[in-house]
C-alpha cells in the first residue's frame, strides 16, 4: 500500500533547531539554556499545573492539550531568535510591534506544514486559539521554569540572576494561583537539591 504523494515539509526540521537558540541573551550565563530545553520543561510544567488544579482543585482542563500546546509556545522563536524580556516589554509600542511579529511568525511555520495538517496543528502553535484558561497556566509555567532558572545560576554563585529571580517570585506570589503555591512547595525545593538526595 502506497501513500498519496504528499510534498516535502520542512516544518519539524526547522522546529529542531531551537535547540541551536540560546535564551537569556542578555544576562551572563553560568548555564546555557536553550529554545527546546526550556520549551520541553514548561510543557513538563504546564501538564503538572493541569493536573494539579484538576486534582486538588476541581478544576476540569485538559492537561494533554496544555502540555502539547506548551511544547509550542516558543516555537516562532526560530524564526525572531530569542525576544529578552526587557525589551520585548520595553513599551506598549515594542509588545504590540512584537505581537505582530509573532503572529506573522505563527502563520509562515504553520504554512510549512502539509495542507492536510495545518488545521489540526493551529491550536497548538496559535495562541489566539488557546483558551484563557490555557494561556493562564502555560504562563505560570514558562514563569517556574524561570524561576527555577534564576535560583540555578545563583546556586552557582551568579549574583546576575537575583533581581530576576525576586520578580519573578513576586509576580508568581501576586498572582496566587494554588496549583503554582502548590508547585512551589512540594516540587521547587528539590530543584536544589544534589542528586544523591533526590535518589535518596
């Protein structure tokens, strides 16, 4: 049995090389941190957060498609490159200039997929079409997955990452969603740990 002829896409050759794009551009790294790293933790951390509220909080989201579209929220950044925080908030002009950017970038990966696909790919690499819901907890988790960062690279001594770290931990604290205070308390203080007592 043959399949139809369907022409060559590049799509997932492209996505993979967000491997290649390195975040915290402008801070002074004791770790790298790169695209599909950071992406793979935040659907890790999203899909946690899903199941979190569902379980402790009687919440009903579907963890599944949270996870997935976390995976892909940072995708366009193979086409824009990394976007640092400061700058991408620098101005109400600068986001909305970015937003564009972004949604011009959502639509030209989307169009390296073949036509068949498209449809059923949209609701994972365009934002839009994520619920409030959904947005809410993949941003709590790209802010974990910072946090967790941040406290990394003082671990190691780096002193860069101490104003980050405390406003993001504001922020996180602001907002005081309880499957993230539930996060922070039973799974952050572990990140810190040395690995003998993790398997321990």
């Amino acid at each position: 049995m043959s399949l139809r002829k369907t022409p060559v896409s590049h799509f997932f050759a492209y996505v993979s090389r967000l491997r290649w794009i390195k975040r915290w551009g402008l801070m002074r790294n004791a770790i790298e941190e790169n695209v599909a790293t950071h992406s793979w933790e935040v659907a890790t951390i999203s899909h946690a957060l899903a199941l979190i509220r569902n379980n402790q909080f009687g919440g009903q989201v579907n963890a599944d498609r949270i996870a997935t579209a976390a995976l892909y929220h940072d995708a366009t950044e193979v086409i824009t490159g990394d976007m640092p925080t400061p700058v991408k908030y620098h101005s109400k002009v600068m986001r909305e200039v970015f937003g564009d950017i972004e949604h011009k970038a959502e639509a030209e990966l989307l169009a390296l997929l073949p036509d068949e696909l498209q449809d059923a790919f949209a609701p994972y690499l365009r934002e839009s079409q994520w619920t409030e819901e959904e947005q809410e907890l993949i941003k709590s988790a790209d802010r974990l997955s910072a946090l967790l960062k941040c406290r990394a690279e003082i671990q190691t001594g780096n002193k860069e990452f101490e104003p980050a770290a405390e406003q993001i931990l504001r922020r996180l604290q602001e907002d005081a969603s309880p499957e993230v205070m539930y996060f922070l308390e039973v799974f952050a203080p572990s990140y810190e740990r040395p690995l003998d007592h993790l398997l321990g």
